[in-house]
C-alpha cells in the first residue's frame, strides 16, 4: 500500500480539532475519516478499515476505552489515543486496553506525526516470515503468535510484543536497562515499573517452560532485564530502527 493510500480515522467529539487533524493528515497524503462518537467510530472501522486511528478518551455516548475494547475484539489496527487526560493511571488503562501509544494534548503536530510514521513501521507487514526460538517455545514475529512449551498457540498481546521486540533489538549486548525498556515500549513520560513487572510476568508464562525458573527472559537485580536468544537462521539480525527482523 502507498503512503497516498493509507487511512486514518479520527475518533474526536470537538469539531475544531477535527479540521485541525484532517488538514494536518490530508497533507501527508492519507485519506481522512472522523467519528464523533464510540458507536459511529466502530461502524468506521467496520467499514473503511483505516490502517490506523487516532481516538479521544471523551465521547458523547461513551468513552475510548470502550472503542478500544471493541474495535481489539476483531481487529489489530494500531490505535494512538489523543488526550487531555495526562495521568499514569489514564495511560495505563488505555495500554491494557490495546492502544499501541499515547499522545496528551495540547500537542506537538511534529510529535503526533512521527509517532504515526512509527506506529506503521511496526504494523508494516514483514518482509520475511521469521521464527524466534525460546528453547521449547517459538514466536512468530510476523503474526505475534507463540507457541509454548505445551504445545498450544498464543497470541501476543501488542505491549508483549513490544517489549518482547525491544528485549530481542538490544539482545546482543547487556541487560536493558527498566527506565530504557519503560521509554521505548511506553514513552518518555511513563515509568511505571510495577506495570513492567506484570508483563514481564505475563510473557514468561507464555514462553517459559517454568515461569518461576526463566531460563530466557533473565532478571538483572536492580538494573532490567535480558533476552537469551536464538533466531531460527543464524543470518537474522534486529533492525534498530523498525524493530524487525530481517534476513
């Protein structure tokens, strides 16, 4: 798909703010749809499939976490929530929700923009299909599916996957580091290490074969964690930029 092509969908009550983001995304070339509220937004989704959306918290009928909910029930298209609501415990409710990032308003159009280039970068589909192997478990990078050391599939949820992502860029070399790990999955502004820790736990019981023992997801006391690794073709390497994997 071409950059001309992409779509977006804005979820915002406020008219003004409309205009402003439609101008402001009209001119990098996406095509433009914008729902006042939590039923009309999903009907958008359901019928113009935008490969991302940019979503308030405040709606008329009810609020985004709500949209989030539904629109995560059927689909993966990455959504960024633009907001007043600035506190930790706002954000976090939107990440376990399923939102991909987090913007406060008032805010940079510059910011907001880079953001959604990064966003689709991530979401782009892979240029390879690449196996991450976990001793019993593998991960398939492409579709965020893992199978453990049972046998069974599971999926990945995005925030999983992208500390997963992150823990495989910096494998390599040392331990990564709570506060890097916390910027580059949550955004500067966010250092909540007991919501780290939750999926850091949540992964291990995903990948490891006895969670309380991790053999691959290492605790480093007092300074992060480590990823001990292997790719199924020994020529794979992480791309610091985009998070994937390439061959």
């Amino acid at each position: 798909m071409t950059r001309a092509l992409r779509r977006v969908l804005v979820v915002e009550d406020d008219r003004g703010l409309q205009k402003v983001l439609s101008r402001l995304f009209e001119g990098e070339g996406f095509r433009v749809f914008c729902a006042e509220t939590c039923e009309l937004a999903i009907r958008a989704m359901e019928s113009h499939r935008a490969d991302i959306c940019i979503a308030d918290l405040t709606l008329p009928d009810r609020d985004g976490f709500c949209f989030i909910r539904q629109v995560r029930v059927w689909s993966e298209v990455p959504i960024i929530v633009l907001s007043a609501r600035a506190d930790q415990a706002q954000r976090l409710a939107a990440f376990e929700c399923g939102a991909d990032d987090y913007v406060t308003k008032p805010f940079d159009t510059a910011e907001l923009l880079a953001r959604v280039r990064a966003v689709l970068r991530r979401f782009a589909p892979p240029r390879t299909q690449s196996i991450l192997r976990l001793g019993a478990a593998s991960i398939d990078l492409g579709r965020r599916v893992t199978c453990g050391p049972d046998g069974g599939e599971r999926r990945l949820t995005p925030l999983e996957h992208r500390i997963l992502e992150c823990l495989l860029r910096h494998s390599g070399g040392g331990p990564v580091t709570h506060e890097q790990l916390t910027q580059e999955v949550w955004g500067p502004r966010l250092t909540d290490l007991r919501g780290l820790r939750v999926y850091i736990t949540s992964l291990r019981r995903k990948l490891e074969v006895d969670p309380s023992r991790p053999r691959h997801i290492l605790t480093e006391p007092g300074v992060g964690y480590r990823l001990v690794t292997e790719l199924c073709r020994s020529t794979s390497r992480v791309s610091a930029a985009s998070g994937a994997v390439e061959h």
